[in-house]
C-alpha cells in the first residue's frame, strides 16, 4: 500500500508542478482516468504530508476547468486547494474572479477581504474595485444562468457527457455541434465525435476553437486523417475565427515573422485569411503524418524547406 501510495505521490507531484499546457495536452482522458484517481488515492490516505501537495494539485484542476470555460467547476476546484492550503493566494485571488464572473459578488467580496489580512500587496493588485463597482451596482455576470452552452461545458466538467447531449439536443449551430463533439469524445465514442466536425464543415459562418475543444479531443481522434482533413476543409473556406490553434512555433515564424499589433476584437480580413492558412498548413503535415504519405511530405518540404517538423517527418517516413 505504501508502495503504491509513493508511485501515486511521486505521480501526481510531477504533472502537477509541470506546465498548465503540459495538463492540457495531455486531454480529458488522462486527466480522468489517471491523475485524477492517483490524486483522489492520496486525498482518501490522509496523510499530513501531502496536504501542500494536495492543494496545488487542486489548483491546477480549477486551472483546467477555468481553461476550459468552466467557472463554476474551478471555483470548486480552489475551494477544495483552500482547505489544504488555507493561505493559497494564487488560489484565492482566481476564486474570487470566479465568483465575479458568475454573479456571486459576496462570494467574492468575502474572498477578497480575507485576501486582503493574507497578502495586501497581492491584493491590491487585484481589480478589487471593479469586483465592488459589480457588487454595489449589480451588474449581470459574464456568465448568464441562462447560457445553456455554459450549462453544457459545466456539465462536461463534471463528467455528465450525456446531460450534454440532452441539454442542447435540439441545437444544430456550430457552437453546440462543437460541444457535442467534445461530449462524444468524453464517451470514447471517436465516430459520433468526427461526425458532428463533419457536419460542422458543412454549415456556414465562424468556427471558435478553444482550450476546450482541443482538450477533449483525444489520440483516437487526432491521430487519424479524417479529423484532420476536415480542419483542411474548413480552413480552406477560412471558417476559423479567433479562437485556440495547435500551432509549431515554426509555423507562426514562417507565415507571419512579424505579426506586431493584433486587435483580436477588430480582426482584419488579412489577418483572418493568414490564420487559417496556418491551419490548412498544419492539417496538412498531420494528414502526412497520420498517413504516412511521403509525396505530400515532400510537396509540403518543397515549398517551406526550413521548417524543422516537415525535415523531422520526411526523415520518419522514408524510413
């Protein structure tokens, strides 16, 4: 037990003091079926010992869930990393803003006060006046009660996949397709996940990706070409919005080495068209790679002969 108990510490310790894009690359599955338990063995041992360990861990599951639009879930997620680690600033300063956006402004006014007797220079570097003009002057909340796909992610947080589905049943926009997807994905059903990116290549208008549609979308899907030629198919209609993109570092340089000033609210037609040539270059270079297919590693090497990954994947598959 206690050998086990060690394998479960030394595991959750080392994800969790890596990178928050380490968590969220990792995906949904991982995060389910193997951090999650390994932390849930230590809470349930109760060990004096871990308890630092166990609210660091904790905040980093409300930084997941806050990634994945999922306030209510993360405030949770803080409040369980404060009973182990009572004086966690980073944790009560993004409780608070999780109450604030959501409408619990005495939540988090409470919060702030006992951030105030904890850390005054932290602090007062919070937009704690902006927390009380929305308490004294009741503004609505960034997050409305009666946004049923903020409904829908809350429920994928807290693992109901199928109140997902039966939520926005009847719903057949992108946003609701994209979050039905991401349920299907969290079933382990990879068709029902590529069918719903498959109609949603056949509507019209914008397509957002966030954290959320990436950390759902598993190895069963994102290694096969056909979710892959459906992202070439919509960034050739430059469907993609501002939004969430897996980009190479070298993609970025080499479309774009001096991307300057980006008004992400007032986005260019230029700057559109660049991201999603981005996109179609990335779906690209996966499709070869998910297909093993040289020639179009070779085309792609042809036309960007500096970029890192398509040398690394020529290499690969001549092999």
């Amino acid at each position: 037990m206690k050998t086990s108990l060690e394998k479960d510490r030394k595991y959750v310790y080392w994800h969790t003091h890596r990178s928050l894009s380490c968590a969220m690359n990792l995906g949904y599955a991982w995060f389910k079926t193997r951090y999650r338990p390994a932390l849930l063995r230590l809470e349930q041992a109760n060990y004096k010992k871990d308890r630092v360990l166990l609210g660091d861990s904790y905040c980093l599951i409300g930084e997941i869930h806050f990634m994945n639009g999922c306030p209510k879930a993360a405030a949770k997620a803080y409040q369980k990393c404060l009973e182990y680690t009572p004086n966690h600033v980073y944790a009560m300063k993004e409780l608070a803003e999780r109450y604030e956006e959501i409408g619990s402004y005495e939540k988090c006014m409470s919060v702030l006060i006992e951030l105030l007797h904890v850390d005054p220079v932290e602090f007062n570097r919070y937009l704690y006046r902006d927390a009380l003009d929305s308490f004294v002057d009741n503004l609505p909340p960034f997050y409305e009660n009666t946004d049923i796909y903020w409904q829908a992610r809350e429920k994928l947080a807290q693992d109901k996949p199928k109140s997902v589905l039966r939520l926005i049943n009847k719903k057949r926009t992108t946003k609701a397709r994209q979050l039905k997807a991401c349920a299907y994905a969290a079933m382990g059903d990879s068709q029902g996940c590529l069918d719903q990116w498959g109609q949603i290549a056949n509507l019209k208008g914008s397509i957002e990706m966030t954290y959320g549609d990436w950390f759902y979308i598993e190895d069963y899907v994102w290694n096969g070409s056909a979710f892959w030629e459906i992202m070439l198919s919509c960034a050739k209609q430059n469907r993609f919005d501002s939004g969430v993109m897996p980009y190479f570092e070298s993609i970025w340089n080499e479309c774009r080495q001096d991307p300057g000033k980006i008004d992400i609210f007032n986005e260019s037609k230029a700057q559109r068209i660049r991201r999603n040539k981005r996109m179609a270059l990335l779906s690209q270079y996966h499709i070869s790679r998910t297909n093993r297919d040289l020639k179009l590693a070779e085309k792609l090497l042809k036309r960007h002969p500096n970029w890192p990954e398509f040398i690394e994947l020529k290499e690969k598959l001549s092999k």
